[in-house]
C-alpha cells in the first residue's frame, strides 16, 4: 500500500492518555493521516467526554456521546487500570513500543506512577514525550486543576467579550482548546521531523494558558507601546462603522454587516440608499462622524436588514463585494453548500450510536490525503486486540491481566 494510500504518517505509533478536547483533537491530526493512536482509558477513570452530552436518542451511556466521537476518530482504546502495579508493566510495554507518549493528566500524575519523561526515556530513549495542561509543568500555578473554561478569563478573552455596560460574558465553549492543538500539531511533527533526522526524541510542555495568548497579540501590543487597556465592545469593532450582527426576515435570524472604508460606505449607501434616505444625512459621512453616532447608525441599519431574508442580506451585500455573513445555527451549518461542497463533514458509524456526522479537520493534502476508516471507540473496545496482536500477549496472559481487573 502506498504512503498516500496510507496517510503521510503510516508506521507512527501514539499512546495517547489523553481526554476532553486539546490532547484528542491535536492527536486526531496525527490519526486521520494514519498513525496508530492507542487511547489508553479505564472504567475507573473513563475520558471526561464519555460523560458529556448530547447523546445518542438522549439517553445516557459511557459510549453514546456524540461530544466524545468527533474528537477521537481513528482511534484504539484499551482499558488499563494504572493504579495497579501489573496495568503499569504493560503500560511500559506500550511505551516501548511507542513514538510518541501524550497526556493531559495533572502535571505529576505519571511521575507518580513511574512515567515521567525521565524515566520514560530509560524504557524508550528515542521517545517523544508531550505533555498537555493547563499551565505548563512548572511555576507557581503548574499543579492547579482545571478546563479550558477556566482559561478563558485566565487569558483575558472572557474580559474583552460582551458589552461595555455588562460583565465579561464567557466565550462558547473552552475557547483555549480550539487554540492550542493547531500548536500541539506543528510541535509534534516537528519533533518528530527532528527524530528522523537525529534519532532523538524529546520533551514537549505545553501550556494551554501561553498558547491561548497568541490570539491576543494585538490586544497585548496596545498595552506594551501605548499603555491602553482594551476593553468590551460588544459586537462592534475600532475601526468598522457599521459592525454588527443585525436582525433580519424570520425568527432568531441575523446577519452581519462590516463596513470598513468610504468606499464600502458609498456602495451600501447605493444599495440601501432608495429606501434609506436618511443614510445621506451629513452625520454619517465619514468614518469618525459614523463612529459618533454608532447608535443611531444600527437601528437605520436594522430597520433595513428587517426586511430580508439573512441569507437575501448577505446575497445583496456580498455580490456588490461587501463583507457580510449569515450568523448560522446548527441546522444551517449541516446544509451549508460550501462545507457540503468541501465534504467537510463525514458520516461514520459506531457500536451503540450508529451512522453520526463528525467533523473533518478544515485543510485537505492533495498527495496524502486524511482518511477515516473507524467512528471514536467504545470503552476498552480494542483491548483484546492491543493485548495479543500488538503487545503479543498469550491468551492466558490476556485471560488472567482481564480477571486481575487489570485491563478495565
């Protein structure tokens, strides 16, 4: 079979103690281009997204999380209870087997049990180690707890979202973990571009709360050259007038609208103009007098969007070459033509929840392709599997490890 047949990395092997978003999303990289990702879980500690919602016909099950299934594609899970000396010898057979260790536990964790990177290194000197938390592995705040949820505010987003009148608002979701496996990728093959040249593995520590300030450079800088402190705008930006998500034609349906120079101003005023002769009011321009009177701006532009469809704004304004974007729910995204056309989304299907949609990774390789071949697994579905076709165990090494509650 060849390389593009298999993914660009057929052959690499990962033990992923990995869960929630960051270590699964980043390793999902790696396994829809064809590594061998082996998520190692136990019943006793099961991935956190085995718990979340929403589930298969709203019923709840270790396995029917439709949370969990499009964050672990092309995975193999095994159950192995670490607590217990004999889980941690065939922990060490997989690692000696490995290329590539990741986990997420609470920086200590596995140099409790025995499997701190140097003592990792003793097992398997060419190892990649990486190591996802919230705060690194070391300083002040490297031991305390956490999600992605935390960190939003830890890093400033949740200070800059909402309006100026209002408290900070909580960005969707742990917006740090969409940030981080972007990073966690590129290190990952850079490390191990730096193996296949030098034989060598290494340490990689990362921390959730320094990656996420990447996408405030710009709010940083402000501080560091002019001593400004940004602060909530709402939907409005600095430098947009208009900007804002207006209501439209229909329940709950919005548009937004980002007017960013005289000459976007003059051909909306074109294309509203006929309706909306209170656009030519002197006030409104230029840029600054816009700004003044940001206001009264939204409600005349509101009171033109009301009458269009979101997706007649965004038609009308996007053909005349000005940027404007329906606000989607759910149902619009699964319909989207462009995500449709792009066969963004993938259908899989699974033991308990059967046929379901995940999501594929937004870029396409056009000599090595990602693939998926298998939906996320059960709970310890590939134990047996690991045990005696990988690891090579006897089946009556397999049968006492099961009976020993070792491999659950």
């Amino acid at each position: 079979m060849s390389t593009e047949e298999k993914g660009v990395f057929a052959g690499v092997k990962v033990l992923a103690l990995t869960w929630v978003m960051v270590g699964p999303l980043t390793l999902r990289y790696l396994a829809d281009h064809g590594a061998e990702v082996i998520k190692v879980e136990s019943i006793s500690r099961p991935e956190v997204f085995r718990l979340d919602p929403p589930f298969k016909d709203n019923i709840k099950g270790i396995n029917r999380s439709g949370t969990l299934t499009n964050f672990n594609c092309n995975y193999y899970s095994m159950g192995l209870n670490m607590n217990l000396p004999r889980g941690r010898e065939v922990m060490k057979k997989l690692i000696s087997r490995a290329d590539i260790l990741a986990e997420s536990l609470s920086p200590g964790t596995l140099k409790k049990w025995g499997f701190g990177y140097e003592q990792v290194k003793e097992i398997n000197p060419s190892i990649i180690m990486a190591s996802f938390s919230m705060q690194g592995q070391t300083g002040p705040r490297s031991t305390l707890p956490g999600f992605g949820v935390h960190l939003v505010g830890l890093s400033g987003h949740g200070y800059l979202t909402g309006y100026p009148d209002r408290p900070p608002c909580l960005v969707y979701s742990a917006y740090t973990d969409s940030i981080v496996p972007r990073y966690g990728a590129a290190a990952l093959i850079a490390a191990l571009d730096y193996r296949y040249k030098t034989g060598k593995g290494q340490y990689l520590d990362f921390s959730q709360f320094e990656t996420g300030l990447q996408f405030m450079t710009p709010v940083l800088l402000d501080q560091s050259v002019n001593g400004r402190i940004w602060e909530r705008m709402g939907n409005r930006y600095a430098y947009a007038a208009p900007h804002n998500a207006y209501r439209c034609k229909g329940n709950d349906r919005w548009c937004v609208v980002s007017i960013l120079n005289e000459t976007e101003w003059e051909v909306f005023c074109v294309i509203a103009g006929g309706k909306m002769p209170c656009l030519k009011d002197p006030k409104f321009a230029t840029f600054l007098g816009r700004k003044q009177n940001e206001e009264e701006l939204d409600k005349l532009m509101e009171s033109w969007t009301l009458n269009f469809t979101p997706e007649q704004t965004m038609a009308k304004l996007q053909a005349a070459g000005l940027p404007a974007a329906i606000v989607q729910n759910a149902r619009d995204l699964f319909s989207d033509a462009q995500l449709c056309a792009r066969n963004h989304y993938w259908v899989l299907d699974h033991p308990e929840i059967g046929p379901h949609t995940v999501d594929s990774l937004g870029f396409k390789l056009s000599k090595t392709p990602s693939y998926v071949n298998k939906g996320a697994p059960c709970l310890g579905e590939h134990t047996e599997y690991i045990c005696k076709d990988i690891l090579e165990l006897s089946d009556e090494d397999f049968i006492e490890l099961m009976n020993a509650g070792v491999l659950q």
